[in-house]
C-alpha cells in the first residue's frame, strides 16, 4: 500500500480502502482484515470462510472494534467452501458484525466470482 499510494492518486485512508478476494484469496482477505483492522472499511471475502475458534473470532472482535462500513460474503451452495463460508457467516453473526451473506446456486466457479464483483461493486465507498 505505500508503494500505491505513493506513486498514485489514492487516498490514504481506511475509507477509500476494500480488501476482497476469492478462493485462497478470500483467505487472504480475512486474515489481513483481521490483522489490520485499521486499514480497510470494505471486506469481501469470496467463495471462502474459516474454522471456528477463538483465534478467528478474536480477529472478528478486533474488526468490530475498529469498525468498518462493509462485511460482504459471497458463496456458492455447491462451491467446496459453503461450509466453512456458513461458518463465517455464523461467526460473524454470533459476533455482533453486521454483515452481507450473498449464497448463490453454483461452486468455486470463474462465473460466480463474476457475479460476486457485480454485486460487490456497487456497495463500495458509499
């Protein structure tokens, strides 16, 4: 990020960021905003979600802490991660984090992820 907003017109702020990500990129997307919760106000992890345990759910606490404007989750019914995504989103709920639970029809598939930016996009930097 400071590479980014050195060289380009961005706004250095945890208003102006978004993290998302799908598959392992999801997994990214959740283990950086759990880590950095300062950083960024839009979260959207895609066709991904995690294992309860109190290590996960502390980071979810950091988050809510720290507050952001957008949780947004989006899998598919048959995609291999829907149960680890309903995790997530139990967590997430369980926790206090508002949130968007996006389920679709389909798998860890190119077209969802498609979808899921269409939908995403709209929702950022309200």
């Amino acid at each position: 990020m400071p590479f980014i907003e050195k060289r380009f017109r961005a706004i250095p702020s945890k208003a102006c960021r978004s993290i998302s990500g799908l598959s392992m990129g999801g997994a990214q997307t959740i283990a950086i905003s759990g880590t950095y919760p300062r950083m960024f106000d839009y979260i959207a992890p895609m066709s991904m979600g995690c294992k309860d345990s109190d290590y996960a759910r502390k980071r979810l606490q950091r988050i809510r802490k720290e507050g952001y404007a957008l949780y947004h989750l989006s899998c598919g019914r048959e995609d291999f991660m829907w149960g680890s995504a309903c995790n997530l989103h139990r967590m997430l709920t369980e926790e206090g984090l508002p949130h968007t639970f996006n389920p679709t029809d389909g798998g860890h598939t190119w077209s969802n992820w498609r979808r899921y930016l269409l939908t995403l996009a709209p929702l950022l930097f309200r």
